[in-house]
C-alpha cells in the first residue's frame, strides 16, 4: 500500500491539471473545469485564484452566449508567459516566441551562409532573446528555451550526440544556451517534438497510434505515438527513419547508390529540380506546384514511389492508425496524394491498411516550433507554483 500524498502534492498535482487543461484544450469556464476534473467548485475556484496570482491564467468575464444556470468565468493562459522556439538547421536558424496559449507573436528565419557551431547558435539566441526584451516582449516573462535539433539528442541530459549534416558530435548544447540567455533550455529532436506537436495540437490530434515523419534541410526524421505515449527509445534515438535503406526494386530510382532514405527522399533534390539554392517551405512548395518542367514532376514522382515504400515498411511494422507527414515530405504528398496511399497500400499488408490515413501536417511550418515550446514549457507544466 502507498502512502497518501501530502496536502501540498495533492494541491501541485491539481495546479498542474487545470493549468495543463487550459493550455491543452484552450479558454474553459469554471464550471467545465470543475466538471473535467471531478473537484468542486470552491476548490476550483481556488485554484484558479493561485493561477492567477502566479501570473499563468487570466479570468474574464463569463460567455454572454450561455443563458442558463448562473454564469461562469472563463478561464484562459496568460499569452504572455512565452518559451524562446529555436530550430537550427544548415540554411537558417529559425527562432520564435512562442506562448503558453500557442501564439506565436514573433517568429524570424535567420539565414546563414555556413554551417552553424553550437556555440554560435547558442550566442544567435542569446541576443535575439535580449532585442526583443527591449521591444516586443518587454513586458512578457520567459520561462525557458526549447530546441528542435535535426539529430540524435539524448534524453537524460541533452546532450546532442551526433546531427551529422550540422557536423555537431556531442554538443552540449542544453548548457551553452543555458549560460548564453541565462534561461533554463530544453533540447530535443525535430521530429520527436514536431510528433508531439501534432499529436496534441495538429492532425493527429485524440489519435492513439501514429507514425510522424518530417522532412527537413537536413533530411527526414520521425517520431512514434504509441498507445497515445511518444515513443523514444532507451536513449532517446528511436524514430530515425530517414537512415533506414527501403527497397528500390528500380534501377531508375536509384540517384544514390548504398544511399539511404533521405539521400534519395531530398528536399535538396527539389530545391534542384526548381532551380532554387535554398527556401523557406512555403516558397519551395509554390515552386514546385507552378513549375511547368515535365523533370520537376519526374522528380516529384521518383520521390513519392520511394517514399511509400518507406511508408509501407513503417506501416507493417507499427500498424499506425495515422501517419502524418511534414516539412517537404507534407509537399510530395499533396502533390498527390491519392497516388502515395495507393501506392503504401500496394506494398503493405492489407490488415494494417485497414482505416489508415496518411495526412499531412497540419499546423505545417509551426510544428516544430510547438513542439520545441511544449518541451520548454514541461517543468511549468509539471509544477506550477514552483
């Protein structure tokens, strides 16, 4: 038998369920959260009151709309709790502020002409984190920094052990934007975080199982939801489906020999084919749907058989209910995405094809902008009050 959990866990762990809920699910009245959480309403009105008073949520007045029983205040996150979203990739460092309610009231892509050092990344962060102090965000609080690194990081302590196309080999790179901003700092992979971030927020959003492949400058990576729980792996590496080897059974297909997925699923190859030297995804997208030239759609085909045998494989193995694709990958389907099913579909067992769907990405260039804040806004999260 367990010991009962003092006075003080029991009000952090309630803290930390309304919080969580308004956060989650967006603006709710007393009376629904009274109702999702089971407490009454004098404790939930307690709650909210310390909420407030530590500066996380914000009452206002109750819905003119509802007409029936006695009104209740609507509570929702204060927007100017913000976490600093950091994305670094080899053609731009991407940074945003980004609040607890999800806006995203800053957002800049900081292109650069060579590959970045940790410790460049870290100091880029440090004095756009301090301009917009001085302006924008003079009068929010920031609670952390959150990362999304296209490599292996690893869980226990941040440590970027390898990103190979930024050439970082066990970056610390947590403790260097730690010391540069004097912020707490959060690392992760891009995809882990992009994965979370839909499935909280985006097109995976209630779905228990789902398969989540982003494709980046620096090549695709993934992330796993798997009985509504992401999915890691012992060290925190699991989800690199870009290094897998898939079947090419032809010859014409292969542009890479003994390459792997994202050496002949490339966003550098469609940069190519439009004739663009870098780009935003957006701007490739629309690139690449005006482009007249009969080798842009050659391409774009050549990448999309690949890419669902990619698919096929993940889809055997896992049995997702979802699989969602972003980043570049999110492009080749919606190019067409009828032919991509069809063919996962001739290549997978049809048991596991039953009631798929393969989407895309819905909250597109934000996913792994949000997933980066979700990661910093965790110990907020977990202890409100702290």
């Amino acid at each position: 038998m367990t010991d009962p959990l003092p006075a003080e866990g029991v009000r952090q762990r309630n803290l930390a369920r309304l919080l969580r809920l308004v956060h989650v699910e967006g603006p709710l009245s007393r009376a629904n959260l009274t109702e999702s959480t089971g407490l009454n309403r004098s404790t939930v009105a307690d709650l909210v009151a310390e909420l407030v008073r530590e500066g996380l949520v914000i009452e206002r007045a109750p819905d003119p709309s509802r007409r029936v029983g006695r009104p209740s205040p609507v509570v929702a996150v204060d927007p100017s709790v913000l976490a600093i979203a950091v994305n670094p990739e080899v053609d731009a460092l991407t940074i945003a502020a980004v609040g607890l309610d999800r806006g995203i009231p800053l957002r800049e892509r900081i292109e650069v002409d060579h590959l970045l050092t940790p410790q460049e990344t870290a100091d880029l962060v440090a004095a756009r984190i301090a301009a917009w102090r001085d302006d924008a965000l003079s009068g929010a609080r920031i609670v952390a920094v959150g990362l999304a690194v296209p490599g292996l990081v690893r869980a226990a302590d941040g440590l970027v052990r390898d990103a190979p196309h930024l050439r970082w080999t066990d970056a610390p790179l947590r403790d260097l934007v730690a010391s540069a901003t004097g912020l707490p700092a959060v690392v992760g992979n891009d995809a882990t975080l992009g994965a979370l971030a839909e499935h909280l927020y985006g097109a995976a959003r209630g779905i228990d199982d789902v398969v989540y492949l982003n494709g980046g400058a620096s090549g695709i990576g993934g992330g796993l939801i798997v009985h509504g729980m992401p999915v890691s792996g012992a060290g925190g590496y699991a989800g690199e489906f870009g290094q897998n080897r898939p079947g090419i059974p032809s010859d014409a297909d292969r542009h890479a020999d003994g390459g792997v997925l994202e050496d002949e699923v490339s966003r550098a190859r469609l940069l190519a084919a439009v004739g663009l030297q870098a780009a935003d995804e957006p701007t490739l997208a629309a690139a690449l749907a005006a482009s007249a030239d009969p080798g842009v759609a050659t391409e774009l085909a050549r990448q999309r058989r690949i890419l669902s045998t990619a698919l096929a494989n993940a889809v055997n193995v896992l049995n997702p209910s979802v699989v969602v694709l972003g980043g570049f990958l999110a492009t080749i389907a919606d190019h067409n995405s009828d032919g991509l099913t069809s063919a996962v579909a001739a290549q997978a067992m049809p048991a596991n094809m039953e009631g798929l769907d393969i989407r895309v990405a819905s909250l597109a260039e934000d996913r792994l902008l949000i997933g980066a804040a979700e990661a910093a806004f965790a110990e907020l999260l977990r202890d409100p009050a702290a």
